[in-house]
C-alpha cells in the first residue's frame, strides 16, 4: 500500500502542489487535494479500492475549485500505471455535489474513484 500511496501521491501532484493523504495539515495552504483509499476488497489477484479525493477552498469565488474537480474528474478516469511492482487503473465512480461544511467559509468537492490494482510482488 506505501508504493501504491506513493504513486498516486506522484499523479496528483502533476494537477496541483498541494497533495495530502487522509488529512491536511493544519497549516495547509487552501486550495489543496486530499485523498483516501478507506476501503478494499480483493477480486481474485486484484485488490479494488475506493480512492476519494477531495478538493478544498476557503475562496468565495469556487472557480478554481471546479477547475481543478473537472479536471481531476475527466484526467483521472481510466488513467492507467504500470511498472516492475504494480499496475493500477482508475475508473469514476462518484461525482457529488458540493458538501455541507460544518465551517461555511470553507467549499470542498468530493471525487470517488474506483482503483483497480494488482501487486506483483505478491506473486514472488
């Protein structure tokens, strides 16, 4: 899971510099992305996780913040990794509307994926 979290961390940087895993950082600077793999089930020889990515703003104007949703949206759908350890492909899943912030000052968009991966390593 480290390599795989180490290659998605790598393809969302390539949209923004701004990437976290799970949780921001308490000073993280808005805008930023952050996602997740909360759960798996395996298929066979392929672990299937969900992958969320959300994206964060504190900007009245959310422009940006659907720039970089659509984006995010159309690139990433069946983006395809292969190399020696893994190979990964990702699908959409969910695209929801804007959520309720506890905090009204704040927008975020949440993208669920659905990540297909197999591990090759396993097979050694």
């Amino acid at each position: 899971m480290i390599y795989l979290r180490t290659e998605l961390m790598k393809l969302l940087k390539k949209y923004h510099p701004r990437i976290y895993f799970q949780i921001a950082s308490s000073n993280a600077t808005m805008p930023y992305i952050v996602y997740d793999l909360p759960n798996s089930f395996d298929n066979e020889q392929q672990e299937i996780f969900t992958f969320d990515v959300d994206i964060w703003d504190n900007r009245t104007d959310t422009t940006e913040l659907e720039t970089l949703a659509s984006l995010l949206w159309k690139e990433l759908n069946y983006y395809r990794h292969v190399d020696e350890n893994i190979q990964f492909s990702i699908y959409r899943e969910n695209r929801l509307p804007p959520l309720d912030e506890n905090d009204r000052s704040i927008k975020r968009r949440k993208l669920i994926f659905q990540l297909k991966c197999f591990d090759r390593r396993l097979l050694e």
